[in-house]
C-alpha cells in the first residue's frame, strides 16, 4: 500500500490486490502551515513531515483489527485462534476432531434415513461419538488414522506442521476456510497447539505494524516518539513490517510530499477506502488544530499577553 501528503495533496493508494484512493481537502493547509512556519522557526517540509507522521498514526489505529486498546486486538486474536481450529485437531474426548466428525458421519446418517425413514440416525450418531470418543481416551492412534483417512482429512501429524496452516490461509485476507481437505488430526499433546495459536497470535496487527515503521522512518528535526499513540502489541511487529518504508520529497518547491509504503501485502484488505478517508482527515484535522494552538501561543507571547 502506498500513500503521498503535501501540503496541496493528501492520496493514498493501494497496488495489490486491490486499489484505494482517498483524498483528503488541503487547500488552506498551505498557507496556515506557512503562517506556523514563520512564527515558530519551522520549515514548511518539517511540517508535512510531521503531518505525514500523524498520518501514519492514524492509518495505523483505523487499520483493522480496529483501535488501539488492549481490548481492541481480540477479535484478531479469537480469528488466529479459529483459523487454526479449522487445520488441525486434537483427538480429546469431546475435542474438535470428534465433534468435526461426528458432525460429518451425522448428515451421512440423516441422509440415509431420508431413504430408510425407520432408520435412527440420532441413534447412530451419538453411537458414532461414543465409539470415537473411546478411541481418544485410550490412545487408539490407529482408529483415529483411519477415521481420519475415511472422511477426508488431509492426514494425521505427529506435531504441528506450520506449512499446512500457511497452506489453508487461501480466502480473502488469508483467512483459512473450513473444508476437510485442509484439516489434519494432530496426535501431538494439546499443550503443543495452545503453543503454536498463542505464538500466532502475536502476530495480530502487523499491516498495523507496517504504517507504525513507515512512522519512524519519517525524519523529523525535534526529538519524539515516532509511534506515540500506536501500542505496543503493534509496535511488536515491527521486524515483520520492516519492508515499509517512507520516500522524503518534502523539499520538492513544487510538489512537497512524502510517499508511505505498508509492505505488508494484505493492508488493502484492512483498509477499505472509507476507512482511508476518515484517517486522513482526522490526521488533517488534528495536525491543523495543532497547528492553531502554536500560532495562537505564539502571539500572545509577541504580544505580551499571557
């Protein structure tokens, strides 16, 4: 995803795989940023540096899962957590296996008794679980393979494969859908999968990730924190997100920008162009009223008032 500011022109775009473009109205920006230029010692360009900064803040927060909270990086948690559910399952009694089974045996069952009306299908059904059930709770490896081969899961692992997991991650934001021929039986302690969904986990925000290092990379001559305002549960994803990068062109007399690049290739399916707006012009917004509250400080100080 790229995105370019100047003073006249605030657009974002998305290459791949799908295109936004948002822009945001700056026509008064220019001269009020000259008027806070000249009262405070700032080059126009340090200013559209630091609006360019509040920008990828704001993308940031506005880049799905929404927000900034603690809270708000749960539902991106709870989706990584029933991604994996849909790739591999333990054989626990009662445990995802089972009942993923269970439920496929029960539409062959109600199926033949739309054939043979005196056939218990809920019968069979629960007689189905209780026998799959017993091959969990002792152990029996060799009936869960064959179940397994029965009714089409892809296979049986040993431990945790993460090459199938990233294999399944096919539908739109690479999201798993849930199909037997992507579902393997981990015979592996459940401890092993607890592991594997948390350290997936922590991955939750990384297209945040990328508008938080293309932050950083925008260089500003007062010393800040570049991802004020962008937690840490983001912010821990920077490594993921390094190919983000910024091009500094504010300088440029006639078309003073800076272009912001989130290298993380499923942004656009975060971001939906509404979404882009409304960030852009809060980032406008805020820097302007920023912006205001210098000018006026200023004066008052010129004047003598206090």
């Amino acid at each position: 995803m790229q995105g370019w500011t100047s003073a006249q022109r605030y657009k974002l775009l998305s290459q791949t795989p799908m295109k936004i473009s948002a822009m945001v109205d700056t026509s008064d920006l220019r001269e009020r940023m000259r008027v806070w230029g000249g009262l405070v010692a700032k080059e126009t360009s340090e200013g559209l540096r630091q609006h360019a900064r509040v920008a990828c803040v704001e993308l940031s927060n506005t880049t799905q899962p929404f927000g900034r909270g603690k809270g708000d990086k749960r539902p991106g948690e709870n989706a990584v957590e029933s991604d994996i559910s849909k790739v591999f399952y333990t054989a626990t009694p009662n445990g995802g296996f089972v009942n993923a089974v269970t439920d496929a045996a029960s539409k062959s069952f109600n199926f033949r008794k739309k054939n043979s009306p005196n056939f218990d299908a809920s019968g069979a059904t629960e007689k189905f679980r209780a026998r799959l059930n017993g091959y969990a709770t002792s152990g029996n490896f060799s009936a869960l393979r064959k179940v397994a081969k029965d009714f089409l899961w892809i296979g049986v692992v040993e431990s945790i494969n993460p090459q199938l997991h990233q294999q399944a991650r096919t539908a739109r934001r690479k999201r798993v859908t849930k199909r037997a021929g992507t579902m393997s039986l981990l015979l592996g302690p459940k401890s092993e999968l607890r592991a594997y969904v948390e350290k997936q986990q922590k991955k939750v925000g990384m297209a945040k990730a990328g508008w938080a290092v293309c932050a950083e990379k925008i260089p500003l001559q007062r010393a800040s924190s570049a991802t004020r305002g962008i937690p840490q549960w983001v912010t821990r994803n920077k490594s993921r997100a390094a190919a983000s990068n910024i091009v500094d062109q504010s300088a440029d007399p006639d078309n003073p920008r800076v272009t912001m690049t989130n290298a993380i290739p499923w942004t656009s399916e975060c971001l939906t162009a509404s979404q882009t707006q409304a960030a852009l012009n809060i980032a406008r917004n805020k820097f302007v009223k920023y912006m205001n509250t210098q000018i006026k400080y200023e004066l008052k100080k010129q004047a003598g008032l206090k």
